[in-house]
C-alpha cells in the first residue's frame, strides 16, 4: 500500500485538476498575506507568485467596500478583463485559517461547479491530514 499523500501533496493535486482537467490558466491556494501554499499553472510560472500577492488586496477591498456598503461579508471576487478572461478569487476559512483560492479562467470556461468542487475537496485535506505545516 502507498503511503498516504501528505497536505501539500493533495492540495497540488486539487488544483492541479482545475488547471489539467477544468481549463483553467493558473489556481493559487494563498494566505491573506500572500504567502503561496499551492499552486498549478499551465504555463508562467510568475504568475503563481502574481497571484497570491493580488488576491489579498482583492480581499481586503472586497471587505472593505462590503463593510461600508452595509453588505455581507464578500466571499468572491471576480475581474473579468475585455477578452472575457476571469480573475476569480474565493475567500474561505478552515479551522481557523483564512485562506484564499485564486485563479485565472479562460473566455468560455465556466467555473463555479469546479471551485466548489475544489473548495470542497481543500477543506477535506486540510480535516483529514495532521501535518502542522506545509
């Protein structure tokens, strides 16, 4: 029997999968400072570091414009450019860590079935697996 996939292993194979089997360009698995924990990319590597230093400022103005309109919490943000192309970002909290999932979608690619699916599957192996860090 193979050893059991460590925490880092399965959080790359989950976003491995939005890239390899979903269609997306890139998915980042960030802190809220940006620290990178996970990432798959179908081409530049750059944009891994790219996009864990953007979503946390996506965030923080996503909460901020949330907190003086009145509204609830944002969960997701997304930037759709003049070719269609999405910059998603999801905002989401396990045992007490939050976390952030970015991506970059393509023209075309629908995309929220497939986040929800890897938002799912994060939160598992984070429950599930008992490393103290990655």
């Amino acid at each position: 029997m193979p050893p059991a996939l460590t925490r880092s292993q399965q959080l790359e194979n989950i976003l491995h999968n939005l890239v390899a089997h979903h269609g997306f360009v890139a998915a980042v698995l960030t802190t809220p400072l940006g620290l990178p924990l996970s990432s798959a990319l179908r081409d530049d590597r750059s944009l891994s570091d790219i996009l864990a230093a953007v979503a946390p400022v996506l965030e923080q103005a996503a909460q901020r414009s949330s907190t003086r309109s009145g509204l609830h919490e944002a969960d997701e943000v997304v930037i759709r450019s003049a070719d269609r192309t999405r910059l998603i970002c999801r905002f989401f909290t396990i045992q007490d860590q939050p976390l952030i999932l970015a991506s970059i979608v393509p023209k075309g690619v629908a995309y929220r079935r497939a986040m929800n699916q890897a938002l799912r599957a994060i939160r598992e192996a984070w429950q599930t697996t008992q490393e103290s860090a990655l």
